[in-house]
C-alpha cells in the first residue's frame, strides 16, 4: 500500500518527492546528472506569486496575499539519445529544487537512465506522505467537536 502505484498521476510526483528532506535527491540527482545531459529550456527562478481566490457570495476576485513559488523547465537527454522535458512549480522559495524536481519529472516522465532512483525515491515519498497523513487524521478524530449538544442550551437567550 506504501508503494507508489504504476498508476500514480505525474501531477502527484512533486508532492511526493517534496514530501522528503531535499538532501534524499542529491546522491539520485548527482549519479543522473553524471549520465544524462540537462539543459534549462527556462532559467529557474523563484520569487513571490500573488494567491487569488474568488469570494463565495459575490464571486468577485480578490488576493489573500503572497506565496513563495519557484519554477523550472529542462530537457534532459539520456546517454542513449532519448529526450525528455520535465517541468515543476513548487510552493518554495529554491529554485534549485525546482529544476532538481524538474529533472526528475522529465526521467520518470520518458523512463530515462536512472528512473529506477527516483522511483525509489517516490517509494520513500509515498510511505512517508502515508505516515504524515495517518498522524493528521488522528489529530483530526481527536479534535473533532459535537456540536449538536448546544442545541437545546441556549432556547430562551436570543442575543
């Protein structure tokens, strides 16, 4: 249940990949840089995105304030010849983890040499996305309120 599935959608791979400490990528991502050639399609860049939502009553648009965001694109060509792009947008303020989130999708993507480290890695991700998901959903049973026991309180104390 912990293993990522063959079917797990690409858009799911930063979050997973994400979900551990960024050292875990650099031995994976140095032996795949050593083999395969990458090249940015766009410089990686990280800075401050506005969030936007719109307001539940009115439908009208307005910005909660900023987020840290950074993103990458490259291509990354295999000793074989075979050539990927991979892309990430992630809510953090490295853009050298973008373009190492990057680097994974377009090997993943393609099945490049050294898909099998960072499946590995996905491995990892998806058993401790698992564990912290677990830990939340046992904080949030024990936090969980029963309101229906203010209900026949207050009958005669409108404010």
């Amino acid at each position: 249940m912990n293993e990522p599935s063959p079917s797990t959608l690409r858009r799911d791979w930063p979050r997973l990949l994400l979900t551990l400490p960024a050292h875990h990528f650099s031995a994976a991502l140095r032996e795949i840089k050593e083999q395969c050639q990458v090249v940015d399609l766009a410089l990686p860049q990280a800075g401050l995105a506005l969030l936007q939502l719109r307001d539940g009553a009115l439908a009208e648009p307005y910005f909660i304030g900023e987020i840290p965001l950074a993103r990458a694109v490259v291509r990354v060509t295999d000793p074989e010849g075979r050539q990927s792009e991979g892309a990430a947008q992630i809510m953090d303020d490295r853009a050298g983890l973008a373009r190492d989130i990057a680097i994974c999708d377009a090997v993943l993507a393609a099945g490049l040499a050294g898909e099998e480290l960072i499946h590995a890695l996905l491995t990892q991700g998806t058993r401790l996305r698992a564990q912290i998901d677990a830990e939340r959903g046992a904080l949030l049973t024990r936090t969980r309120v029963d309101f229906s026991l203010l209900d026949g309180v207050s009958e005669g104390n409108d404010l």
